[in-house]
C-alpha cells in the first residue's frame, strides 16, 4: 500500500489529495496527459472561436449573392426580371446572342470605347502623375508648396461642381476642335486625365519621398540625366505604386457613368457603362436578361486586370513593408 509522500519508481509520487505525480514531479491530470493538438483540445479551440467562422460565412454569403443571381439570370433563357432568381429556370445563351446581335445596342463598339478610354487614361495617368510627382519629391523650386496645397485644396471640391463648367468649355472647343468637343471619346478622355492628377500625385510622392535620394546623386555623378533617373532608377523602384494606382485608375474608368453620361449622347461613342444602363433604362423587365449578361461580359476586364497587377502589388508591398 502506498501512503502519501511516497515515492514509487514507476508510479512516481502520490500526493495529499491522492493525485498521481509523474517521476519530475508535475502534476499528471488528463489535461496535462492530452497530447497537443488532441481531438478534445480541437473541441476547446472552435467552441472558443465558432463566431468567427460564423461571420465569416455570413459575410461570404453577403458578398456572392448579387454575383450568384447575376450569373443565374444571364444564362436564364426566359431573359426577364420577373423570371430570374438564384437557379435559372431555362439555362441557356439566349440573353447573349441577343445581347450581341442587337443592331440598335452595339454592345462591342461600346467594349472598345471603354478600353479605349480606360488604356490611354491609366496610361497617361500613370506617366503624368509620376513625373509630376517626381519634381515635386527630388527637385527643388519656387512655388513648389504653394503647388502640392493648391492640389490639396482642389481634391477637396465635388467634381460634380465643375460639370456645368467642363460641358460649356467643351461645346465651345467642338466649335473649333470637333476631334475632342462633345459627344467624342477623346473630348471625355482629356476630361479624365485632368481629374484625376491630384489624388494620384500625391500618392506618387509619398512614394516617392521613401527611394534614398543618394541614388540620384550617385547617378548625376556619372553623368544622368533627370529623365535618364525618372526612367531607369525611380520608376523601376516604384512598381508597387504604379500597380495600386494603375489598378484604381482602371477600375474607377472602366465604370464611371455621370461624366460619361453627359458628353456621350450618340450610341456609337457612348462607354459600357452608358450603353448598358440604357439598355436598362429602355424596358427593365423585358431588356434584363441583355442587361446582366452584358455586365457579366463587362466584369472581365476588371478581373483581369487584378489578377495581373495582384502578384506585383502584394509582393512589392510586402518588401517595402520589410525595408
């Protein structure tokens, strides 16, 4: 028989309270015999954090809903608004090829506006906001703060405040200029790039204002020039930003709708965005099914466009977040 306090060598000891001890002398309950990661501990864990999981469902299923119901009613044949739900009642690509045959609503010329405006603004943007950012953040010139608040202060304003202003400007300039007045995708473009200067130069030079400064002079010192440093130094360094902003410029074209309702008005000059909020707009029961399939069509620039920049923009920010 063993008493407390006594020790046993296979046992280990046994205390007052008749728990076992182990040969060191811990404490040997089933707890502290559960291996780690045991079913019983797995049992403790999700109990502790079920409503976690839980929002996240919800928050899941908030999100796919409108995007599960777009794509059942594009490839529901019946094509009407009261027919549609989360399951297509008659599957099928009828809403497409009414979509794309329609002579009145021609959807593939208003795909080739938006890329149009959306390829030469990001471009543009990007190459104007970085060189503007670029002499506000290395070089060094009177006006130069007086500058960057003027831009500050004019980001502050609605854009929706100079729309009266920009549609007069512009049916005067198509008096003179009728390549770029009203009703023209050039005219609209030219419109984008000067609104979207501000907010993107300043992104740009905080950026900018990270990159060590002693990589320009290193490189004026053998001779560069201010062009030959914006364009084989900075803008290497610089990928990260170029995505985020490249990324928000495009999206933010691709569906811009209140600008590009007002300058467009013939149907071969008009965007995605205005085409087929017509095409709404002409009979929303009857025209929905062409509606939803051309917003589906619609979705895919987008997607690709992240999916390309996606690698670039996380890898980028992670390393500089590691600097």
């Amino acid at each position: 028989m063993t008493m407390p306090g006594d020790t046993d060598p296979t046992l280990g000891t046994v205390d007052a309270h008749g728990s076992d001890r182990g040969a060191g002398g811990t404490l040997d309950t089933k707890a502290s015999r559960a291996p780690r990661g045991s079913r019983m501990a797995r049992k403790g864990s999700f109990r502790d954090v079920w409503w976690r999981h839980a929002l996240a469902l919800l928050a899941l299923a908030f999100a796919l809903f409108p995007i599960i119901f777009i794509v059942s009613s594009a490839f529901n044949n019946a094509g009407t608004l009261s027919t549609s739900g989360l399951l297509p009642t008659r599957p099928g690509m009828r809403n497409f090829d009414a979509l794309l045959s329609d002579p009145a609503r021609p959807y593939w010329t208003w795909y080739r506006n938006s890329l149009i405006i959306c390829v030469v603004a990001t471009a543009a943007t990007l190459l104007l906001g970085a060189a503007a950012a670029y002499a506000f953040s290395r070089l060094r010139w009177t006006g130069r703060r007086f500058g960057l608040l003027f831009i500050l202060l004019v980001q502050m304003f609605p854009a929706v405040l100079a729309f009266v202003a920009l549609y007069i400007t512009f049916a005067n300039v198509g008096n003179v200029l009728p390549g770029i007045g009203l009703n023209t995708i050039w005219g609209l473009l030219l419109v984008y790039l000067g609104g979207a200067m501000g907010s993107n130069i300043w992104l740009f030079k905080g950026y900018f204002d990270t990159i060590p400064k002693e990589l320009d002079e290193a490189a004026k010192i053998d001779g560069a020039s201010h062009a030959r440093v914006f364009f084989t130094i900075i803008l290497p360094l610089v990928r990260p930003i170029l995505a985020t902003v490249g990324i928000l410029a495009f999206v933010g074209l691709w569906g811009e709708f209140l600008l590009a309702s007002i300058f467009l008005s013939s149907s071969d000059n008009q965007t995605l965005a205005v085409g087929l909020w017509a095409t709404r707009n002409a009979d929303q029961n009857r025209y929905f099914g062409q509606f939803v399939a051309g917003a589906l069509l619609a979705s895919l620039p987008v997607v690709l466009v992240y999916l390309a920049l996606q690698k670039q923009l996380i890898g980028g920010l992670t390393g500089g977040s590691v600097k």
